[in-house]
C-alpha cells in the first residue's frame, strides 16, 4: 500500500499520521514537543514503521515563523520562535536528509485552512479564509484552491469597542490589533482570569469579542470577498460567540454585504474537522507535492 505522510508540528504537540492516497487517515500519534533532537527522533521512530518506499510524499503543516518562501535557501526553517530550541531550526532540510520523497511545508494555519477547505466546513468552496483564535491569531488564506502568501492578518488594525480600556497585548500594535484585543491571553489579561472559559456567555467580555472578529471578517470579506470566513481556534470553543460575531456584522456592515445576497450563516461559519484539520491538510501538501513532482 502507498501512503502520505503527513506532520502537525505544532508549538505544544506534534501529530505524525499517514493516509491512503485520498487523504484519509491511516494511523496517527501524538506527543509532546521537546527539543528539536528528541521530537525529531519521534517522529523518524514513527515513520520508521513504514516501508521508505512506500511513502510517496510527505506534507508538513508547521509552527511558525517559517521560511516558506521556495528560492530562499533557509526555505522550511524555523525562525524567530519564542521556542529558543527551535530557533533556526531547518526542519524541512532534516527531513529531506532522512526521505527521498517529494516534502511539502507550509505553516499550521495555512495547514489547518487546507485541511478544511478539502474536508471540512470549505469543501464546496473556491475560496476561504480560516482564522484560529488562541494564544494568538492568525489567519490561513484560500483564493482560487491556492494558498495564498503567509499572511499576517492576525495583527489587523483593529478599532476599540466603545468601553474597553485594556491597553492591548500586541508587543508591535498595543490596542491596535486584532491578537492585541481578541486573542485569548488578551482576554485573559484584560478580565484577570485564568482561562477565558471562567467568563459567562452574558459577560461583556464577549461582546466585544465579537466586535473585534467581526471587524476582521468584514476586512477580509471587503478585500478578498472569500466565499468562507472559518473561525476555529480554542476562544471559538464559546458556543454563543459565533451568532454575537454575524450579529456584529451585520451592524457593522450596515446593509452593504446582505445587499450582495450572501448568506450569513453559510457565510461565517466554524470548523467542521478541527480536531484534524491541521494532520489532514499536511496530507493534502503531500498530495500536492506528490502531482507536482
Ligand atoms: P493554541 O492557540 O495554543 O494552539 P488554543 O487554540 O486552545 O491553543 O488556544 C488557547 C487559548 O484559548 C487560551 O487563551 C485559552 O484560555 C483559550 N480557550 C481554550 N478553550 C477555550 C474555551 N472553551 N472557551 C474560551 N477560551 C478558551
Ligand atoms: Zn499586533
């Protein structure tokens, strides 16, 4: 049998899996990320238990900031991560050391959006964008079936809502942007709790969350017009923040998009394969990498 491999590196944990040749999951682990050295050593272990060749190709959904600029000779290493051990860390060149198959590296988030957009809430679609919501924000863009640049929408100008007086976290941005206001240390920090899950659904502090991601959706909707907006992340674990965000649309909005006949509730949706998006979209790099060799 013919397999893709497919690597979820992300900051806490790694998930290594393959898949058959349509991208469906095989067998998959999972475990903690440690030092370059001792993660690595896991995941050759794990793809050691696969015949060399019969992996066809192997896609790599990764922490970043990374390299993915392809003429860059530092392209698929790990730059200036808070991870000191994983600083300049040349992940892609490792692997292509140990495999002589086609390798495919992207960041997670653009991962997690292909992952969706072939499986999940955006199949059926040409175009979205998926938003992660977590300890930071950051935004996976989808034009055409192709991922766009690495972007950076997760730092989006972002205006105040009307009684928030937190001064932002954003080191660069203060409370002039989006991670700055609305990611989930922010809302910590903001509202002195441990976990943003400690806030009632009625508590202020999701209203102006939903004030805030429903900024950015209109941003994106007015420059890329995505058929899709996907907000996943842990924050979007709220259940009732999804209809407070396509309300605030709407206001803020004020008539222009629905004139457009969109459908909100098709329009911003959540993630329907989250738990596996990021493993299946490394799937889908392998698979690209696999028809373009
Ligand atoms: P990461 O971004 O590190 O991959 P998460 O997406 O789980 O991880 O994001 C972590 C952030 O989301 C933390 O600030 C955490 O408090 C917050 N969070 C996690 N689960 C929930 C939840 N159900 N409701 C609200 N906030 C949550
Ligand atoms: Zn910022």
């Amino acid at each position: 049998m013919k397999y893709y491999g497919g690597i979820e590196a992300g900051g806490t944990k790694f998930i290594c899996g393959v898949s058959d040749l349509e991208c469906n999951i095989i067998e998959k682990v999972s475990f903690p990320t440690t030092t370059p050295e001792e993660t690595m050593n896991h995941v050759l272990g794990f793809f050691s238990r696969f015949a060399k060749e019969d992996i066809v190709a192997i896609g790599i959904a990764c922490f970043g900031p990374i390299v993915v600029d392809k003429s860059s000779p530092l392209h698929g290493t790990i730059t200036s991560t808070p991870k000191l051990a994983w600083q300049n860390f040349p992940l892609l060149s490792f692997m292509q050391t140990h495999f002589l198959c086609p390798i495919e590296i992207n960041t997670d988030v653009n991962g997690s959006a292909t992952g969706e957009f072939c499986f999940g809430a955006g199949r059926n679609t040409k175009d979205l964008v998926y938003f992660t919501v977590g300890t930071g924000i950051g935004a996976g863009i989808i034009i055409n079936g192709k991922i766009a640049k690495a972007s950076e929408v997760g730092h989006i100008p972002t205006k105040k809502h009307p009684r928030d007086t937190y001064e932002g976290k954003c080191p660069f941005h203060k409370d002039f942007c989006l991670e700055g206001l609305a990611a989930g240390p922010s809302i910590e920090e903001r509202w002195n709790v441990k976990s943003a899950r400690e806030l009632e659904a009625t508590h202020l502090a999701w209203e102006m969350e939903a004030y805030y991601l429903a900024q950015a959706v209109l941003s994106i909707h007015l420059t890329l017009s995505p058929d899709k907006v996907i907000l996943g992340g842990g924050v979007m674990g709220q259940p009732h923040l999804l209809p407070m965000v396509r309300k605030f649309f709407k206001t803020l909005d004020n008539g222009y998009f629905v004139s457009r006949e969109k459908n909100i509730d098709d329009f911003i949706v959540t993630p329907e394969i989250e738990e596996v998006s990021g493993l299946i979209g490394s799937f889908c790099f392998a698979r690209d990498a696999h028809k373009n060799k």
